[in-house]
C-alpha cells in the first residue's frame, strides 16, 4: 500500500463511519460567516460523504470545507465515534483534487514555493547567517554517543519570527536537556501542497519528514507548529501506519512537554513577572490552551485574565478565508481586553502572533508570545526581530534598518520589499478598525 492508497482507504472508512447527523455542522463557528447558518445540516453532511466518495458534493458541501479553519469544537459533537475535522478536511482535499485535476502539482510545488521564498527572506531580515544555520539546520549523523534529548520539529513559518525557536531552544537547554532543530523548507510537513490536492507530493514530504525526526533517536520527539502537528497526526501518521504496520512514537506540542516537565522547569522560575495576561486562545488544540494556562498559572506575579469573546481557527492565519469574520474577532478581542484592563495579550502560536503584534502601538497592551513571559522568567530574553519590523513607521524604513542584514545575506532590496509588504499586509489593513477601539 502506497500513501494515496492508504489515505484513501482511511477516506473511505470515515466517510463510511458518518451516520450524517449533522451535529458536527451545527457547532461550526464558521457556517455564518460563509453564509449558511440557515442550511440543513444533514444536508451539507451528505454532501461532505459525496465529496469524500468521489462525487461533486453540493455548493453548501465544497463552501463548508473550503472554510474549515480547524477549530474543532465538531471533535467534541460526535456520538458516533467519527473524527468530523478530519472528516471534512478529507473533503475538501477530494473536491480541490476533483476540480484541479492534473494542476493540482503545479499548484501545490507554487504554494511551497511561494512559503519557502517567503521564509527565505523575512528571517534573514531579521538575524544574520550564523543564526539562520541554527534554525534551518542540515541534519546532523547520529550515534549512539551523541543522540539528543529532544528533537525539535520547528516547521517552516515559525521561521519568520525567529525569536520564538531561540527562546523555546534556551529554555530547554535552561532545563538541561541537549535539543537539534529540525524543519525550514527541506523538512517541511507537507501542509501546503496537500491543501492544493496534491497528496503524492504531501505524502513524500511528510514521510520525508518523519524520517528525519526518527533518525535523531531522541528520547523525545517535540512539534512546535500546529498546523505541523494535525498534520502529522490526521494524515502522515495514520498513514505510515497502515502503509508500514508500525505505530510511530509521534510528536508532542512544545507547551504541553513544558507542562508535563514542571518539576524541571518550575526551580528556573526565579522572577517575579508582574503582568495581567490575557491569552489569545485558540480552541483547535485544546491540551496546548490547558498546558499554556498552567505554565503561566505558576508564574509568580502573573494574573490571568479570561476574555470572554467568541474563539474560531486553528491559528489566526486559518481565518484567512473569511477576513471580515477574523476582523471581527480580533476587533472584539481587542475591545474586551482593553475593558478588562490587561497589560499583556500572550499569543500561543506563530501565525497569530505575527497577526497581532503589528497593532501593538494601537492598543493599550503589549503583545507578546507566551514563551517571552516564560523566558522572562527564566531570565532568558531574545529580541522579537519581527515586531521591530512590523512596527516601524514604513516599510522603506523597517529594510532601512535591515539594511546590513540585506548586504550579508545578499538579498534583492524589491524583492525583500515585496515579501515584507505581503506578510504584513493582511493585518495592516485592519488598523483604522483597531485605532477606533483604542
């Protein structure tokens, strides 16, 4: 059994395994904002088992898996057993391999392109080249004298605000266990090509992938990206498992290996941190929420603050198919956590903070990543690169200040100009919404 064939096969089975109720439809917080709050659920369901099976689905069907932004409130409504995220991630994997046919390669090798030249340019804006060694590393031969404690699968986008893989690298080190980096572009998970259709290219990233984590032999395998980790989970693994017979060791989010080593970490817990944090939640990775809370409960000064506001998306980034539905979250995010008087928004992954922190001069509180306030803690701190540029009044003036970054790395100026201009521009354009709050 090949990969398409073992992921067929785990299609066809879980399209099988739904009963069609609907359930997982009516907890969907993104069915209003692509206009289908009024729609039968059992009807978009049937469509979503017709997608899987081959078929066209219907419009409801092929605009409900389009939107899916992996929050997974639909894990929590099903009685019977069926994973519906994976259900109708399934599906609109069948109905964009079904509408692109044979472009599908073409399109997934341009989104991988489009990411990597992407990553290639907004990190080395902001470090210089030993330090791009360091977080995209070539792997390294193991022995068995030199096998790590934690083998780091960073992803690719993370990449851009390297601050957050040097912080989560030092605090494990803080902990006394020895860490190799892997991911960037030669290690990727295969998301983005698998989003385009083309699930034999996905399948042989992944794969490659997971063959480079496994070849550190570490007593530990940690993920940082949550997009990486479903990833892993829903499609590679499962996979490889039925492809191979083997049950993989698999990878576990980086907050939730904090949260289980407490007893290492907590005697590094050496200053208090007087902030009131409020956390930008996401709901698809609930044991990352729970593991974060902790983490910060046992920080000594740290108030947390629940914002009672609506919650949607695996990561900010993933709300990108609705934009007027993500402005209005964060909008009234923003809005509650000024009423509630925080002096810290915590983000947890990177998609999001890259979002959020560029409205920082806008608002009435910082915003910052959680793994700041831990290695603050610690007594470790590492300059968040990325918001400098984000902030600086114009982009001419944030490459200005990149300026020997630029020269070292041999960077085309335009070029740079215009990867900055299109990572920034998504939230940029909310600024007037967010100035009206402030």
């Amino acid at each position: 059994m090949d990969f398409i064939e073992a992921l067929d096969t785990r299609m066809q089975d879980v399209a099988s395994a739904c009963v069609g109720c609907g359930k997982c439809f009516e907890v969907c917080p993104m069915k209003g904002s692509i206009g289908l709050s009024e729609t039968d659920p059992k009807d978009v369901l049937g469509g979503i088992i017709d997608l899987i099976r081959g078929g066209d689905g219907n419009e409801a069907a092929q605009r409900w898996a389009g939107a899916c932004s992996s929050s997974a409130f639909c894990r929590d409504a099903c009685d019977y057993g069926v994973d519906p995220l994976f259900l109708v991630k399934m599906a609109n994997y069948a109905n964009v391999r079904r509408r692109d046919g044979d472009a599908v390669r073409k399109n997934g090798a341009a989104s991988f392109r489009t990411v990597a030249k992407s990553l290639r340019i907004l990190s080395r804006l902001q470090v210089d080249q030993n330090t791009v060694a360091r977080l995209q590393p070539t792997p390294k031969p193991v022995t068995d004298e030199c096998k790590p404690d934690i083998a780091f699968y960073i992803g690719c986008n993370v990449g851009k605000t390297p601050h957050i893989v040097l912080l989560c690298v030092e605090i494990l080190q803080a902990m006394g266990l020895s860490c190799e980096i892997l991911g960037g572009s030669s290690a990727c998970c295969g998301i983005n090509q698998f989003r385009a259709g083309d699930g034999e290219t996905a399948g042989r990233a992944g794969l490659a992938a997971l063959s480079q984590i496994e070849a550190q032999q570490a007593t530990t395998n940690l993920s940082w990206c949550p997009s990486c980790q479903l990833q892993f989970e829903d499609v590679i693994l499962p996979a490889h498992r039925l492809m191979t017979g083997r049950v993989d060791a698999g990878l576990t989010p980086f907050f939730v290996f904090l949260e289980r080593n407490l007893d290492k970490l907590r005697p590094l817990f050496k200053h208090d941190i007087r902030k009131r944090v409020a956390i930008n939640e996401r709901p698809g990775t609930p044991d990352v929420l729970r593991a974060v809370e902790r983490l910060l409960s046992e920080i000594s000064g740290i108030e947390l603050v629940h914002l009672d506001v609506p919650r949607a998306g695996l990561m900010s980034t993933y709300l990108n198919v609705t934009p007027k539905f993500k402005e209005s979250l964060r909008a009234e995010e923003f809005e509650a956590a000024a009423r509630a008087g925080i002096t810290t928004l915590a983000t947890i992954f990177h998609g999001c903070h890259r979002e959020l922190c560029k409205f920082e001069n806008d608002v009435s509180f910082e915003i910052v990543n959680v793994v700041e306030i831990i290695g603050e803690c610690i007594g470790i701190r590492v300059e968040d690169t990325y918001k400098k540029l984000a902030l600086a009044a114009s982009v001419d003036e944030a490459l200005q200040n990149s300026a020997p970054l630029l020269a070292e790395h041999g960077l085309n100026a335009d070029e740079a100009r215009d990867a900055l201009i299109a990572d920034l521009l998504g939230a940029k354009v909310l600024q007037g919404a967010i100035r009206e709050i402030a």
